[in-house]
C-alpha cells in the first residue's frame, strides 16, 4: 500500500512511542474515556479531519479517538508546533498525518486538505483548533458556488497560500468542496481565536452545522489556556533565548486567561511583569494580582521581554520595535502571528540564531530577538502545555466529537457548549492522580445552596 503520511522521519517513532507511555501516565481523562467507552465504540464511523498541533498529547488524543472506534487523518494547525516524533509515532501506527516541525505554509495548507481525503470520499467530523480547517471547507465551498471574489486579492502570505489550495482542489475535484460540507456532522473547536471565528460565521448565518465551543468548558480555558501557559511560556522563552529571566522587566499585553498564566509565568521566574489591557475588568483583574497596567509606549524603551496574549491583531507594531531596547526578546502565545506585525520586519536585517529564533536589526542599530517568526511560542520554541492540562482539554474534545457524531442531527447550525455536568466530569477524572480529596455534600446542605449531592454545583452563569 502506498503510504498515507508525511512527516519528518518515520525511524522517530520508536522515540515517540516512549513518551507517549510516559504521556499516558498524565493524562487520566483521556485513559478514564478509554475504559468507558472502549468496547460501545461510539465514534464508530465517525471520519475526523483533525487539524490540532500535532503533539505528543495530541497524539495520546488521537489514539484516544481511534480506540473509540473513529478513523482519523491528522494535521498540525501551526507550521512550527509539530513534534516529529509524535507524527512519526501515529504514522507508524497507521493513521495518516501530514505534519512536519517547519512546514511551509504552502506545504500546511496541502496538509490541511489531506485531511479531508478519506477513502469514502469525505470526512463526516472535524476536530479544529483555531479553525483553519473550518475554514477551508467553508470557503471553498462558497468559491465553488461563485463566489469568486473572494479568493481574489490575497492580503497575506497566509492567503497566498490557502487561496493556491483553494484553486488547486477546485481544479483537481469539481464539487469536492461542497460535498465535504454537506457532509459534516459538526465541528469541535479547541481555542479562543477559532471559537471567534466560529460565532462570526454563526452571525453572519455562514455556519452549516452545529459547532461546540470546548475552549469554553471551564475544564479547558480556565486550566490549558492559564495553567498551561504559566508552565509553557517561560519554557519556550528559557529555550530559546537561555536568558536569565529573574530581574528582567516583562511586558504582557492582554490579561484574558491566557495572559493570566503567561504573566504568573514569568513571575515565577522572577521577572517584574507589567501588563497591558483594553479591558477594564481585566486591568483591574492584573492590578489586584499585583501586577502594574501600563501603555505599551510608556514601558517599551525599558523592557527586556514583551509577550503578546490577545488574540487581536497589530498589538505590538514596526513602531513600538523600533524604540525597544537592543536585545529585547519579542514573542507571541496568542493564536496567530498577527498580534506582532512581522511583515513590517521583513526589509530589515534577519540573522537566524537557530530554528525559531531570529535576530533582527533595527534602522537604530538596535536587535531585537524574535521567536518563532511571531508564531505560539509555547509551541514553536518549547513543547507546548504538559500533558495532565491538555488530558483536561482533550477530554473536553472526545466528550465533544460523540456527543456530535451521535447526536449532532439533534442541534441546529450552532455554537454550543458542554453541559456543567459533563464539565464537572471532566475535572473529577483528574483528580485522584494529583491526591484530591474531595468532600462530599451533605443532604441538607446540597437541599440548602440548592443543588444536587453529585452536583451540578453552580448555576450556568457561575465565572469561577
Ligand atoms: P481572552 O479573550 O481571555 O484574553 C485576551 C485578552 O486580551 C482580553 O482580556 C482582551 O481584553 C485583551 N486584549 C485585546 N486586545 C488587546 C490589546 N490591543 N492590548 C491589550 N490587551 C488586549 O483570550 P485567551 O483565552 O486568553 O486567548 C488569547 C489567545 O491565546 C487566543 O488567540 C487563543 O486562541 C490563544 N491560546 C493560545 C494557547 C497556547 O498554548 N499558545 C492556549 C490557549 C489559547
């Protein structure tokens, strides 16, 4: 048979089939879901086009899905997050990857679509983070009813690249991209920023079948995108850079979940951190946690190390890097590579340090480090989230792919997200493995505050 994969070197999988032991040994969610639902198989039938950084927990993840009966073609959702070894594992195990550490964006986008290629002509399930693979189906599927327009002027290197894949697919398979949408049951969504683009398309009434928001599961954002971060951030960041972090003055811009942990990050390691914010709840929020709120162009001559955390674009700009100090180091844990406007940089002088790191020369003279070309630096530069947060989330996206594949005809085209209970679920499956006790309520006291002894224990509207 030909072989249905691309990765880096098949020989790593050996390598990653250890830490993927390892792995299992953190992630008790995924392991509980196994047991459940191993013999019922309720993912049987269920063809996911997964587009998720292709990591030793994703594929923990992965064989998860595979054990519940699901077949299973994977991509990485970021050129620089993949870790060969892991692809190497679950390509040996037989199911198709695409990913390779350092793809070309042309290369991502051929990846992304392989996604799609199931021998029954069409995925019935996507498994997305940050929603590129949404995307594609979605608007290819409206080029190929005429819209033509727009694919017509790319606005990004991004663009080029997706609108090539675009035209390619649409020359190759007439009708492909329509019969991909039809028949996809619905969509389960990992991340803030494809959650964004999820509720966008739902308002504009362009979002065909029902979609679950697992990032808003208090199991996942609340956890992976703080706990995560305050563990990754400064990994990727020691990685790269071997920089003393203790003294040094950081700048977060943004104070969402995200933030949150990325500056209790640095703080950990002894940075002074300042935080930036347009919100006034989360300004608040920093400086009640200790944290001083500046404007960036009050403290961007000054500071050592400047992180982006917001989802939004152009928040640090060719402005704000000419006036940096020499040898401050720039990075983003956001999403995508617009939060820093790399593009800017592009005339300048790059000197490559190592993969993901690059020196660049301001008209000042002064350099500046930039990680991972303005890409998740947690991911590009370190390994990402340990594998006891992301066994949380990803237990939040098993839970999501059956309740959708088994029940999906049951929603409208939609966003939704997980019932409390199966929330509460998720994190009691976590539990044991760290030595929580946790105290059960009484009768009369569950009757008094007005729940159920096994819970649910807060209202809906409850922020934690
Ligand atoms: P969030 O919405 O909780 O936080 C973003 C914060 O940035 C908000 O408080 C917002 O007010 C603030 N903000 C927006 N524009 C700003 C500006 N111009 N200046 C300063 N602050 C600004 O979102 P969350 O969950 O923290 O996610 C942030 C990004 O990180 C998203 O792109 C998400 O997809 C990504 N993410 C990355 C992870 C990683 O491992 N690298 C993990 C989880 C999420």
């Amino acid at each position: 048979m030909p072989k249905d994969y691309i990765v880096k070197d098949i020989a790593l999988a050996a390598f990653g089939r250890k830490e993927l032991t390892i792995a299992e040994t953190e992630m008790p969610g995924l392991m509980a879901l196994r047991e459940e639902f191993g013999t019922t198989k309720p993912l049987k039938g269920a063809r996911i086009a997964g587009s998720l950084h292709m990591t030793i927990q994703t594929a923990a993840l992965i064989e998860t899905l595979v054990v519940l009966g699901a077949d299973v073609r994977w991509a990485s959702c970021n050129i620089f997050s993949t870790q060969d070894h892991a692809a190497a594992a679950i390509a040996a195990g037989g199911t198709p990857v695409f990913a390779i550490k350092g793809e070309t964006l042309e290369e991502y986008w051929t990846y992304t679509d392989k996604i799609f290629q199931f021998a029954e002509g069409t995925c019935n399930m996507i498994l997305d983070d940050g929603g590129d693979a949404t995307l594609y189906i979605l608007l290819g599927a409206r080029v190929e009813a005429g819209e033509t327009d727009l694919i017509a002027v790319p606005t990004s290197d991004e663009e080029v690249c997706l609108f090539n894949q675009i035209k390619k697919r649409l020359a190759a398979s007439p009708g492909w991209f329509t019969a991909q949408r039809a028949a996809i049951k619905g969509v389960s969504e990992e991340t803030t920023t494809g959650v964004h683009r999820l509720y966008d398309l739902h308002k504009r009434g362009q979002l065909p079948f029902p979609a679950i928001n697992v990032n808003d599961s208090v199991t996942k954002s609340k956890f992976d995108n703080k706990y995560g971060c305050k563990e990754s951030l400064v990994d990727g960041i020691r990685r790269a850079t071997d920089t003393m972090m203790a003294g040094k003055v950081a700048v977060v811009c943004g104070y969402g979940d995200v933030g949150k942990g990325s500056s209790a990050s640095l703080q950990g390691a002894g940075a002074r951190v300042k935080v930036t914010e347009v919100d006034p709840i989360c300004a608040l929020q920093a400086a009640m946690d200790g944290f001083e709120v500046v404007l960036l162009e009050d403290v961007v001559k000054d500071a050592d190390i400047f992180i982006t955390t917001t989802g939004n674009r152009d928040v640090i700009r060719i402005e704000h890097m000419r006036e940096m100090k020499d040898m401050a180091i720039v990075g983003n844990i956001g999403h995508f590579d617009n939060e820093i406007q790399v593009a800017a940089l592009k005339n300048h002088k790059w000197t490559n340090i190592k993969d993901q790191v690059d020196m660049i020369e301001m008209p000042s003279g002064h350099r500046i480090i930039l990680l991972s070309e303005g890409r998740l630096l947690n991911l590009g530069n370190a390994t990402g989230h340990p594998s006891f947060v992301m066994s949380a989330s990803f237990t939040n996206q098993v839970l999501a792919q059956i309740e959708l594949f088994t029940k999906g005809n049951e929603y409208a085209p939609g966003v939704y997200i997980l019932p409390k209970a199966l929330d509460e679920k998720v994190a009691r499956l976590h539990l044991k493995k760290i030595g929580v006790k946790l105290t059960e309520l009484r009768p009369e006291q569950a009757d008094y505050i007005g729940v159920k002894v096994e819970g649910p224990f807060k209202a809906d509207h409850y922020r934690y």
